[in-house]
C-alpha cells in the first residue's frame, strides 16, 4: 500500500489550540483511497520544523507528503500553489523573528505543488466544502515546510507528490481566541480526508 506523510503543526502565536494536530493525530494509522496515513505534529520552529520534516520523509519513505497548516481568518479550506523561497515574520515558539532569510541560500525561488490542487478544490465544493486554491502559503512556518518537502522531493526522490493545505480554525479555537472564523473539527477532518481521496484518484 502507498504511504501518505500527513504533517500538523502544534500552537503557535495567539492560537492555544492548532486544529491540525487533532486532524493528524486522528487520522494517524488509517487506510484512505490506498494510502497508509503516517499522522506527525512538527514544531513551530524556524531552526528545527524543517529537519524533523526531513527526518519524517527519511524515515517513512512516503510516495506522498500533505502538510497542514492552521490559516486562523481564513474562511474556507486552502489548497496552497507555491512555497517561496523566503523565512520572513512573526516570531515563531522559540521567539526568533527571521527578516528576509532564505530558507536555502542555493535552493530556487519557489517550488509550485506537486498535489492535484484544482482536483482537490472541486472535490471539496461538490462535497458542500468551501474551498479555492491559495497563491500564498505566506512566509512563516507553512511556507517554510512546503518548501522544504518540496525541495527535498525534488533533490532525492522526485516521484514524491508533496503539497500544502491551510485550513480555517475550528469552534474550539474560535471561542478560545475569540475573534476568527471557524468550522466542526468534524468538517475539518473530512474536508482533509476529501483530499487524500483526490490524491488517491489522480
Ligand atoms: N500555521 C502557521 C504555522 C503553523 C500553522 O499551523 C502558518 O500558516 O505558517
């Protein structure tokens, strides 16, 4: 069976509660559309999100990577298109602020999703999801990763399918953070398993 590396991320900044990490932890172990779900939570770190990505990919050897990210504000689910090759913005769980670094001094400007991302959109809105296709997965934790799967995918296994999804907050954080747009954590886990199932059929 194929292998599928599901990646969350834990709290960050004003967000106590990252509705990833309950997505990938639920998900962890099971069968959808042909895939093994291989579910891991990666810190909010500049200096090490990056690496333990790598470790994962090393490790499970997945013929696809999905990596998820809290986008809190935005209103639907977010397939991401590119990963810019830039560390920029707030501070991330260790308090380091990078400003116009490079993620990899020799790595190109932008690596574009290698995950059927317009299969993916239409699926989620025939399923009743609101969802559409992101030009930008920004410059913080979310890009770095997309970024950095992307390029090792490129540099060692260039058959590895790897992409991003932001999604919105769910209920819980919303009442904890109080001023966000949220959904179920139901229909967070579903519009994900939509996802893997596009991946599955294309
Ligand atoms: N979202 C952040 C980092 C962790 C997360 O879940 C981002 O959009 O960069």
């Amino acid at each position: 069976m194929k292998k599928l590396l599901l990646t969350g991320f834990e709290p960050f900044l004003s967000f106590t509660v990252n509705p990833t990490m309950r997505i990938v932890e639920e998900l962890n172990g099971l069968e959808i559309s042909g895939y093994r779900v291989y579910g891991r939570v990666l810190t909010v770190d500049f200096a090490s999100s990056g690496a333990e990505l790598i470790a994962h990919m090393e490790d499970i050897n997945p013929d696809a990577v999905i990596s998820l990210g809290l986008a809190g504000g935005r209103y639907k689910i977010t397939p991401e298109r590119i990963a810019i090759n830039v560390k920029d913005g707030a501070a991330d769980n260790q308090g380091r602020v990078p400003v116009d670094e490079s993620i990899d001094l020799e790595g190109q400007p932008g690596y574009f999703s290698t995950l059927p991302i317009r299969p993916m959109v239409n699926k989620l809105i025939e399923e009743g999801y609101p969802a559409e296709i992101s030009n930008t997965a920004g410059t913080y934790l979310c890009n770095n990763v997309m970024y950095e799967a992307l390029h090792f995918a490129q540099t060692h296994t260039p058959n590895m399918r790897a992409g991003f999804i932001h999604i919105p907050a769910s209920h819980e954080l919303a009442i904890q953070h109080g001023k966000i747009p949220s959904w179920s954590h139901e229909d967070l886990k579903r519009s994900v398993e939509i996802c893997i199932g596009v991946l599955g059929e294309n």
